[in-house]
C-alpha cells in the first residue's frame, strides 16, 4: 500500500469578471495587486512594522511544566501551523479562511486538532525515563485532501495522518447502529450501506512508528526533497530512513569513537538541502558544520565541506566558556538552498555554501550577556538551545532571546529589531515598539536594563510563515502570532 495517493488538491478557480461586475472586479485585483507590492517593498527595505495579531494559550501565571511549548512548524503553504509541548501533545491551528481572503490578508489560526503524539515510556534495559516531551515536528508536502507530519521525543519517530471527515456510513448488515456485531442468524434481509452528512470532524492517526534505531536522544528530524526519505540524528549518529519502512534505518553518519572517553564533540542538528536530495548538514558543539554528499559514500564519515570560522586572538575568545557559547544549537538551510545559517549562544552566522573559510554574514543577538556568563552557566541558562528560522524570500531571519524578547535582522539593509512577546500587548493590531537593553549608566526612556532581564522567560522556538509576514514566537506556554502592520 502506497503512503499517498495521487489524488491532486482542489485548485480553486479566479473569479471570472463574467460573474460579476467588470469594474468591481479590476479594482479588487489591482487593490490586491498593489497591497501585495506594499508588502513586498516593505520586506526588502526593512521598513516592516509589526502589531500583535493573536496569542494561545492560558495567560496566567499557573504554567504547569507539560503546558510548555517545545517546537513550532508552519507547513508548507501556511495555511497550518503545529506546535508541539512537553506534555508530548501536539496542536495544530489552521489558518482562518475569512482573514486569508481579507484585504490586506490577516494572521489569525483556529485549532484545528489536538492529539497526543506520544507518552511517557521507562526503559527497563538502561532503567531511563523516557520523557513525552515533542523535540520536533516537521510537515510533509501535501499530496491529496490529507496532511502528513512527523514527530519525534528523544527515541521515537511517529508519522501521523491528519485527515477530516464529514460522512459516515449507516446500515450495515451485521452490526447494529450502537456497533454491537450482530448474530449471523438476527440478520433476515440484505441492506445496502448509505452514506450520511455528518459534522466535520478531523481524525489524527498514527501511519508510521519508528523505533529502537537510536541509542542517544534525537535532536532533529528533516524530509528530504524527494518526500520519500527523512534523516534522524541523536547525539553521535544519523540515520537515514524511508518513510514506508519502520524496521530498518540506515546509519549514515557516525562519529562515536571506539573509547568514550576520547569523545569530543557531539551532533546538535542536521537538515537536508531543500533542493539536492544527496546533501545535507550537522552540526557540531565544536561550533563547526559539515556538508555531506551521500553520493561519495555510504557511510558518510568523510564530509564534503567544513564550515568552520577561524579563531582570532581575542582574549574573550580564550575564555572558559568559549566552547560552550561556540556550540552550534541551530543549523537551517535557506529557501535557495544557497546559504545556511547556524546560531550558537551568541549571535547568528550565514554561510555561503560555495565558501567555507568564514561566514559571510555575522549578526550579535545578545552580545550584552557576554559579560554575565558565570552567572548564566551557574543557572544552566548557557546551556539553552536557541532555534532560527529564515523567511520566505530568505531576506530576513528570527531568532529569540531572554525577557521574552525575539529579534528579526534584514540581510538586505542590516537592520534589526528586538521585540518582545508580552501579555501586555494583547490587543489586536497593537503596533510592536522596538526594546533596547543598555549596559551603561544613563538609561534612555523604553529602554532595560540587563541587569533586569528574566532569563526564566526565554524565546527558544519561533517559525516564520513561508509566503508572509506572519511569526509564529513561543513563550513558555503561549504562542503569539504577529504579522506586519494591516
């Protein structure tokens, strides 16, 4: 049995003039036409200004620990959006009709399903607790009226169908309507099955589970190009995986030496290129990347490329926490596939894939926090895993920060905004006002200081929509959804 079919989606036609007024319909289209221009004259000239559009979630202060959101994933048109928690839940909100065909288009989401992907399991080999918690999700392309995603805690991969249903079936001959079987001698006439209007309703199941391949705890999951194979990694190895097959995997990368003790660096991330199905990336704590072409070998233990910035002579550079704050926590490829870009504690580096001496692009996310490292590695908070996420166009990045705030750079006019995601802006089309944190003495009005930001507030996990401005930002058991000013 084939995974998908080969049904395609409904394509809905343009409005024909014909059926209604020729006037009407040419100032609709131009006034679509020129909104959209707006839009994207706004994008490339980083003038984008941001309002609050919705928030999900419960806003008080009574957060339980399985409530936390743990990843978030537009699919690939938008028009659905999963987030995953630490309860091993999973939510997916579907883009609301009416503000799609809204001019200028708004970003509001409705939940769509709620389903509970996995639960807490004990291995009793290795006595671990293995914890529900979701580590990532990741969409696969639609390919007829259902969606498929993956999802994965720190041992097992799951691929669920998330499908609706508005008919039932009534009148079967050997069962009754309450779905009791029927004795073979209670049935006296022969019926025809009907079928019956029913409310719609939307049905998560499990089509694939995919176990016991991984000794370490996973920390990435990426559909290959070819939507036929996926790759998973854990700490010191990546499997290679067909979406059909449940009982074999093939180790594609491993870097565990024969003596643990001898163990230098670990995998934190991997991704595929989102166009040539042989490549694909990891990610080291060593703060390098290495780019492996499945076409040289089987086992790919020799890497094409390796992205590595050189060191310089900087005496913060020789500091006790140089390795920690060099670790890389996110890798993601861009749209292209001509570039990646890597976050590390500190900052967000973009590299050309056609050269590895350097980054070609450096942006600082939080470089105030360098002075207060020692605090920050006696609270663990300089160990916490920073997520990124590019836009559509590739133009722009996002990434998060403490204090609840998030910070979106303009490659194109090196322009950058931190802004905060605060229960305090909770009305719609409130205009987001840019935060800035001082280090010196004088403090300038909306400004923070850095000595008070709360680092148990913390933006690991955001996603921006593939065709819009719309982000999708993650804080601790909310998720915000902002787009750019309507």
């Amino acid at each position: 049995m084939k995974l998908f079919g080969t049904t395609p989606t409904d394509i809905s036609p343009i409005p024909s003039p014909d059926n209604e007024r020729s006037g009407s319909f040419k100032s609709r289209f131009f006034n679509h036409y020129m909104n959209n221009q707006k839009r994207e004259h706004k994008s490339s000239h980083g003038e984008t200004s941001w309002c609050f559009s919705q928030v999900k979630g419960a806003l008080n202060d009574d957060i339980t620990d399985a409530d936390v959101i743990s990843c978030v994933e537009f699919n690939h048109d938008g028009d659905l959006l999963a987030t995953g928690d630490k309860g091993g839940r999973v939510v997916i909100f579907q883009r609301d009709p009416n503000s799609k065909a809204a001019n200028p288009r708004r970003g509001e989401f409705n939940v769509y399903s709620t389903f509970q992907s996995h639960e807490p399991e004990f291995d009793y080999l290795k006595s671990l607790e293995i914890e529900e918690k979701i580590n990532k999700i990741r969409w696969l392309k639609r390919k007829n009226q259902a969606h498929f995603l993956l999802s994965t805690n720190d041992k097992t991969i799951k691929l669920w169908k998330v499908s609706e249903r508005d008919k039932c079936i009534e009148g079967y001959n050997t069962k009754e309507e309450t779905g009791r079987v029927r004795e073979p001698n209670q049935v006296t006439s022969l019926r025809v099955p009907s079928i019956k209007p029913m409310d719609l309703m939307v049905e998560a199941t499990p089509r694939r589970v995919f176990a016991n391949a991984h000794t370490y705890h996973i920390n990435s999951i990426s559909v290959n190009s070819d939507q036929e194979t996926y790759l998973s990694a854990d700490d010191l190895r990546i499997n290679l995986w067909n979406l059909e097959i449940t009982n074999q995997s093939f180790n594609i990368v491993d870097i565990k030496p024969s003596n643990m003790e001898e163990l230098t660096e670990v995998i934190t991330a991997a991704e595929f290129h989102p166009r040539d199905c042989n490549l694909f990336v990891y990610s080291s704590s060593k703060g390098t990347i290495r780019l492996c072409d499945m076409r040289s070998s089987a086992l790919c233990d020799q890497h094409a490329k390796l992205f590595e910035e050189p060191e310089d002579n900087e005496m913060n550079n020789k500091s006790f926490f140089r390795e920690i704050i060099s670790s890389i926590s996110d890798v993601k490829m861009s749209n292209s596939g001509r570039y990646m870009m890597s976050r590390d504690y500190l900052s967000i580096k973009v590299w050309d894939l056609h050269m590895e001496t350097k980054p070609v692009e450096t942006y600082s996310v939080h470089e105030y926090l360098r002075t207060k490292l020692c605090s920050l590695y006696e609270n663990d908070c300089i160990f916490d895993k920073f997520e990124c996420c590019w836009n559509g166009n590739d133009t722009s990045i996002m990434t998060g920060s403490y204090n609840n705030f998030f910070r979106v750079f303009d490659r194109n006019t090196k322009k950058d905004l931190t802004m905060e995601a605060s229960k305090d802006i909770i009305k719609p089309k409130t205009v987001l006002k840019p935060r800035k944190v001082y280090t010196g003495n004088k403090r300038k009005k909306d400004e923070i200081s850095v000595d008070c930001l709360d680092f148990n507030k913390k933006i690991l996990h955001t996603a921006w929509h593939p065709l819009e401005n719309i982000l999708a930002v993650a804080a601790t058991n909310n998720l915000f959804i902002f787009q750019d000013k309507f």
